[in-house]
C-alpha cells in the first residue's frame, strides 16, 4: 500500500551497492533518507566519494537500488521520469549542435511539434540569460556560458524536480558566484518552471548560500547524517554573523564525524587499516603546521578562517586537517584546529627530525603504514608487492579508494622514510633494512 505523499520526492531506506571482485560488494549508499517538498531548495553536502551522484542517478531514475525506495510525486520511480531533469557538472553538451538545438534536444524524447520545441527553447534561453547565443557553438561559449545552456537543457522541460550535481565547481569563482546568484533570483522571482531542486555540492557556503535545508551526506556507507535547517532571508549576504554561524556549524558537524570515526579505526587497531586515507601530501601537512604556528593563529584556528585565509575549499582542507589529526599533529575538536604539542615541535625542527616525528608518528597512529612496515620487516627480502596490500585493503573499500590510501602511505612513508616504493617496479621493499 502507498501512502499519499504531497512530497515531490520521497526516498527511503535507500541501498545500492556496486559488484566487486570475488563476488564481494561494495556498500556505496546504506539507509538513504531524504525527502524534498514543493518549494525547497535542499543541498546534499558531502566529500567527494560518498555516493551523492549515485543517489541523484536513482532519483533520476538513472539506476535502481538494491533496497529501499524512491518515489516521486507518490510514484514509484522506476525508470527516468520526464518530470526530473539534471544539470550535471561537466555540461554534457554536444559540441557539433548550437546552443539552441542543444537546449532542444531536451525537449526532442517528449515527442512535442516542431514549433512548440522551438518556442519553448527560445524561451528557456531567454530566462538562463543566453539570449543572443542561440546559434553558437558551446567552444564559442565561456564555461560560464556554457553551464548556462547545460541550465537551460534541463529546465525546458519544465521539471517537477531539478537535480544539480556540483553545477558550479568547474567554474572560476566570480563566473560561479554570477551564476549563483542569477539562479536564486530566478527561483525566488518563481520564473523558474521547476517546483524543488536538489543541489549536490562539496562546497559549505555554496550550500548555506543556495538551500532551504542542508543535508549533511557522510560517507563510507553514505548516507544523511543530519539535517540543518537555513533559516535566513533571501538574497543571503555571505558577510553577515547569521551566515558565518551556519558556516561554522556546519564545519563542526562534518569534523566532529570524521574524528569519531577516525579515532575508532585507530582503537580497532590492525583492523584500523580499513580507514580510507585520502591523499594529502607531506607538504600540505607541513604548509598547515607551519601557517597554523605562527601569527595570528599562535597554535589555535578557527577551521573556516584558516581555510579561508589558505585559499583552501573544504574537500582539500578537510583531508589536511584530517591527516594532522590521524598524525596527532593537531586537534580538530568543535570547529578549532589546534596544534599538539608535536605538532608545536615539528613546526619548530629541521626537516631530518621533522621526517623523525613523522616516522614515529605513522607507526603508532597509522595502522596501515606500521603494517605494511612489519610485513616488509619479517620478510626475509624485505620486499612485498603492492598488490600484497592492495588486495587487502580491497576487502575493506573500493579498488580506487584502496589506491588512494596505498598512495597516501606510500608519500607519507617516503618523507618518514619508514619504508619505500618503486613505482615502475611496484615493489614496497625497505630502505634502511634493521
Ligand atoms: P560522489 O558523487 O559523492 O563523489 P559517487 O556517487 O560518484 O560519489 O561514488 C561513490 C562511490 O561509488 C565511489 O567509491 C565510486 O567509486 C563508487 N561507484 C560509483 N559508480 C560506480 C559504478 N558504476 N561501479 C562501481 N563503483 C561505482
Ligand atoms: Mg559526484
């Protein structure tokens, strides 16, 4: 039986999985939940990695999950519906058609007459702000623009629901805030045909910008993990106390969770190596340490103001912050980042005992790098393939996270020199054999 729903989009319970090697699988999305009412405009933030374009592909209908449900309008969604349409991040147009017949094409599979596809385009150019463009080329187009006609496709159809994923990250900043902006004043003008959007981003402030309500996507499984309610007016003015309180607030959320889990891995100890590292290089790490011991800081930052003053985005500050964290170079605790005490010397050495710290560092908090060490130690050629680790980890995560760690350890371990990689040989084997 089907509850009536006056909801445009109702996902529940929602499990996919991805078939791995060996007939294993991989848990991508575990007890999705999520609703989008008429009017909303909900962001879905996330790392990336944690499964958010694949939940916009079963909301498109796009694919079907191994459990739970999705329905929209009160309809089970079971193959693309003609009422939800996606703008996706890298455009998607095809290059041999103009503007106007890529806009078009979004209106060709609804089967329409000719003249009403061509009104209707024109009209949904008009609105995007490409007028005047119809009949360029997308290489004739900034990226600006041609995000624009990616816009364009897909609320010509006029959707029920609008799916955006990351539509502004390949964009440079000021083309990005314009079209932003434009988007806000089009929804709140109500001109847009559209009655709920989904905005898929990794970017805090976008999200606090743009959305009625914020969910927070965690991942390995993803899944929604909290819920913040924007309770500000808009246009929203990204300079006010109200803004910057929701900034931070939502900056506490995703540390505090990543800590938690990352201080349960260390505690399962060698089972700790299922912890997907994501890559940060020695220089990062000693970049932040160094900006962090040093005026203004002092050994103490505010995570937002720190990322800001590094130029840094939240997907390549996070991780930073994080391997400082598994490092116990700092503390990450409700939106601070504070230097440990080793964090305070390392900043203080020269680079042959910072490598000392870091060495002794990846042994006692570092699970995998401690282990791949003993293997190569007990071994007799004091060497082991990659491939030793890498199927190990297999077992734990996906064979491109499992790269991605193996890869993080293996940098990190160079600088700590605690053991070494060939690439070309794909041999782990021990400098310095003890
Ligand atoms: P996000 O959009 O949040 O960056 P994705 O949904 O793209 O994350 O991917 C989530 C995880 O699912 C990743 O580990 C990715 O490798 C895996 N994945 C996505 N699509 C497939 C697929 N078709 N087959 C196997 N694994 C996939
Ligand atoms: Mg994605």
């Amino acid at each position: 039986m089907t509850e009536m729903s006056d909801n445009l989009l109702d996902v529940s319970h929602v499990r996919r999985t991805f078939p791995r090697g060996g007939g294993e699988e991989l848990l991508v999305l575990d007890d999705v939940n999520l609703v989008l009412r008429p009017g909303e405009i909900v962001g879905l933030l996330g790392r990336s990695g944690a499964g958010k374009s694949t939940l916009l592909r079963l909301i498109a209908g796009l694919a079907r999950p191994q459990g739970g449900s999705l329905s929209y309008m009160g309809a089970p969604i079971e193959g693309p519906a003609p009422g939800v349409a996606m703008v996706f991040q890298g455009f998607a147009l095809f290059p041999w058609l103009t503007v106007l017949e890529n806009v078009q094409l979004g209106l060709e599979a609804l089967g329409l007459p000719q003249t009403e596809i061509r009104t209707r385009a024109l009209a949904a150019i008009d609105l995007i702000g490409l007028d005047g463009y119809e009949s360029a080329y997308p290489r004739e187009l900034s990226g600006g623009m041609r995000q624009r006609v990616g816009f364009a496709r897909a609320v010509v159809v006029h959707p029920n629901i609008l799916l955006m994923d990351e539509p502004f990250s390949s964009l440079d900043v000021l083309t990005a805030e314009n079209l932003r902006t434009d988007l806000i004043e089009l929804w709140g003008s109500g001109k847009l045909p559209t009655k709920g959007i989904i905005l898929v981003t990794h970017n805090i402030e976008e999200a606090v910008l743009m959305c009625d309500r914020v969910l927070l996507f965690s991942s390995n499984p993803g899944r929604v993990s909290s819920e913040i309610k924007i309770d500000l007016p808009q246009p929203r003015d990204r300079t006010t106390p109200a803004f910057e309180d929701y900034v931070d607030q939502i900056y506490v959320e995703m540390t505090a969770r990543r800590v938690e889990r990352m201080r349960q891995a260390q505690a399962a100890g060698s089972a700790g190596i299922a912890l997907p590292l994501t890559h940060v290089s020695p220089n990062q790490v000693s970049g932040l340490v160094e900006a962090l011991a040093v005026a203004p800081y002092n050994g103490k930052a505010d995570l937002p103001d720190i990322a800001y003053e590094q130029e840094l985005e939240v997907d390549e500050l996070f991780p930073v912050a994080e391997a400082m964290q598994l490092l116990r170079l700092a503390d990450v605790e409700g939106g601070d980042i504070t230097l440990t005490h080793m964090g305070k010397r390392f900043a203080d050495s020269e680079l042959n005992e910072r490598k000392e710290i870091f060495s002794r560092a990846l042994m006692s908090h570092v699970p995998l790098a401690a282990h791949i060490r003993r293997v190569l130690d007990e071994r007799t050629s004091h060497s082991a393939p990659k491939t030793r680790f890498l199927d190990e980890l297999e077992d734990h995560m996906a064979e491109d996270a499992a790269e991605e760690t193996l890869k993080t350890v293996v940098s990190w371990a160079r600088f700590g020199e605690l053991f070494s990689y060939d690439d070309d040989a794909a041999l782990f084997s021990l400098e310095n054999p003890t």
